[in-house]
C-alpha cells in the first residue's frame, strides 16, 4: 500500500496568515492527489482534486501543488471558517490511502 | 443536487452483523462507482473498497475482506455495506462517497 505521510500534525495560526499542509507518498501517485476539509460533527469535503483543481464553490485561496510523492495545500489567508482538520487522498492505486490529518487551530 | 443520504446510527453486539445503506439521488446511480470509508480517532481514514454500481463488480482493500460485503440495489438507487463478525476495533463513522460527494456519515457502535 502507498502510505501517506501528513505534516504537521497540528498547525496554529491566525486570521489572514497563510499556511502550507504537505502530504509525502512512499512512491509516485502521479498527481492523482486530493484535498479534503473536515469540521467536527461534518463529513470532509473536497477542496482540491488531481493535486491543483479547486473543486466547484471553493474559495480561491485555496490551492494546491506538488508531482511525484510530494504535494502542498495552500491557503493563501485563513479566514474563520477554515480552522479545521486537512487530510490528503491519494488514487493513484489500490487502496486509495489517506493522510493523518492537520489539524488547524486558531491562535 | 446529487446527495448521499446514509442509514442511521446502529449499535450492535460483537460477533452480530448491521447493514448500512447509502441511498444516491440527483444523478444517474449506475453512472459512478460508490466507494465506502471508515474513520476512527486512532486510525484515521481508511479505505474499505468500492462497487461498480453498474455491474455490481467490487473491489475490497485487503484488510477488509471478510468484513465488508458491498451490494447495490439499483432500483432504488442504494448502495450497501455489510460488517459482519462485529468486534470493537468496529466502532467506527462510515462513509459513503461518490467522488466529491460524501454521505453524512453512520456511526457503528459495538459493544456488549
């Protein structure tokens, strides 16, 4: 299985700062990555498919890039509504395989 | 709109078995695989498998074969997932997703 390593963990920060989540493979998933945000209580949604396409309804400040095995979530200026948990997907192969998670926390 | 509506929260006894049902609207059902996923705290995401709800074909991670048992009833445009010889490491939020779209989620408790 390809794993996916997810850092940080934990990320503080604050209205307007931009902020960077990684999610490294074990081998190359060819770009076939997705980003999901989850808020407590809720099901993820995604924000970011095939590494850098924002999903419909999504702000713009959201974005994303990388090949290969390394891939970045970008948010260019976290507003309220973005202190959540990230997770990374990738499908690539079978079994599609999942971050750990960030979890955004103000501070 | 396309929407996922699953079944609700099941609690169940270890060994026993639950179904969870994901009921598809807002788009041609046997057009898009549906894929299931489980969630715990310590675990995190996993991947359990998905159906070609066309075909009824599956595929299954490895690590829940035996487990899960994926089917589709395609007149109603619902899909299913059936956990059997229920045991704690169980508990888990279910999901069912079909691309971008996900379901709420089914909470599956198992405890004696």
């Amino acid at each position: 299985d390809i794993q996916m390593t997810q850092s940080p963990s934990f990320l503080s920060a604050s209205v307007g700062d931009r902020v960077t989540i990684n999610c490294k493979a074990s081998q190359n998933i060819n770009k076939y990555l997705n980003w999901y945000q989850q808020k407590l209580g809720e099901a993820p949604k995604r924000l970011i498919y095939n590494t850098n396409n924002l999903q419909t309804g999504i702000p713009s400040r959201f974005s994303g890039s990388g090949s290969g095995t390394d891939y970045t979530l970008t948010i260019s200026s976290l507003q309220p509504e973005d202190f959540a948990t990230y997770f990374c997907l990738q499908h690539n192969s079978f079994p599609w395989t999942f971050g750990g998670g960030t979890k955004l926390e103000l501070k | 709109q396309v929407q996922l509506q699953q079944s609700g929260a099941e609690l169940a006894k270890p060994g026993s078995s639950v179904k969870i049902s994901c009921k598809a609207s807002g788009y041609t059902f046997t057009s898009y695989d549906i894929s299931w996923i489980k969630q715990t705290t310590g675990q995190g995401l996993e991947y359990i498998g998905y159906i070609n709800t066309g075909s009824g074909g599956t595929y299954y991670n490895e690590k829940f074969k035996g487990k899960a048992t994926l089917t589709v009833d395609k007149s109603s445009s619902t899909a299913f997932m059936q956990l059997s010889s229920l045991t704690p490491e169980d508990t888990a939020v279910y999901y069912c997703a079909r691309r971008a779209y996900w379901g709420q989620g089914t909470l599956v408790t198992v405890s004696s």
